[in-house]
C-alpha cells in the first residue's frame, strides 16, 4: 500500500516526513499555504464603429510602447465583480460602459518586488460602450495608464500583451459574432 505525505501545516522540517518522502515533495504541498490571493475584474470594451467591432486597450505606466492591456483592477470591499469591471473601464479608459455579460476567469501567480507569490483571479466582462471620449482619464489616473485607444477586435489577439486578455477578447468576438455591423 502506498503512502501519501501527511499536511505538513507548513512545516516541511518534520523529520517523519524528511525520512519518509523527499523534503521538496513536502515544500510543493505546502507552498500554497503561503499564497496571498488576490481577486479582480475587468471587461472587454466594445463599441461598434463603420469599419467594424472595436475594444478599449490601455497602455500600461511603466510598460513597453507595445504592450496593450484591458482594464482591469482589485475587487473594492462591498462591490461585485461586475461594478468593478465598470468602475475599473472608466477609470482607465475614461469610457462610460455597461456590463452585459461575463466571458470568463484568467487565473495565474505572479510574484511581488517583494518576492510574494500571489495566485490572482480576473473575472472579465463584455462591456459595451455608453459614452465618453476614450483617453481622458479621471485625475490621479495617469499612474497607472500612459495612454487608451481603441484596437479593432479582429487584432486583438496579436496586439494584447497577454494571453488570458487575448482568450477573452476571442470570447467577446465570438459573443458579438451574430450581431449585425
């Protein structure tokens, strides 16, 4: 009969387990036990113009000329994930939008400069464009975008600098598929 490791609680000196199983098996099961988690939104901002469906992209502060983005930002206390992906849209993009559909959760870890690992959920929304002029940006804002434009949906996926935005803009496209220009 094989055995499993025990829970190690955190704990991976514990001389049964170090002589037992390997100490890394230890280490691997208890990594997630010091995981911060982090949960946030955004959308997929979509606006329909002569030449075709078009979404908001926001250049990052501090990121390449060519790295495009969707808005997106931590769930606030006391707020849905939907009132976050609209928030978060007005704030990066300066577009008024409504949420109309949810297309899906990116999941990944990235580590802090203070070598945290945390393990993030973004919950993305088809949002669709209300009014306001893309790039003008509440004040205080400009930290964190350098610049919003409008991308055509069809490039997204090559323009998007990330993989999960890229998935859900596939999504939002296949969503509007059936909607007439």
């Amino acid at each position: 009969m094989a055995l499993s490791p025990p829970e190690c609680q955190g704990d991976d000196t514990n001389d049964e387990a170090a002589r037992k199983w390997p100490l890394q098996t230890c280490r691997r099961r208890c990594y997630k036990l010091d995981v911060a988690r982090e949960f946030s939104a955004g959308g997929v901002v979509v606006r329909r113009f002569r030449t075709g469906w078009h979404l908001a992209a926001i250049r990052p502060q501090g990121r390449g000329e060519r790295t495009w983005a969707l808005p997106k930002g931590l769930v606030d206390p006391g707020e849905t994930p939907a009132e976050t992906a609209v928030r978060e849209a007005y704030e990066e993009t300066g577009l008024h939008v409504r949420a109309d559909v949810k297309l899906g959760d990116v999941r990944y870890v990235y580590t802090r400069r203070t070598g945290e690992r945390v393990f993030k959920v973004v919950s993305f929304y088809l949002l669709r464009y209300r009014r306001g002029r893309i790039g003008e940006i509440p004040p205080g804002m400009e930290v964190e975008v350098a610049a919003a434009r409008w991308l055509p949906l069809a490039d997204a996926p090559t323009l998007l600098a990330y993989g999960g935005e890229k998935d859900m803009a596939r999504k939002a496209a296949e969503v509007l598929a059936g909607e007439p220009l």
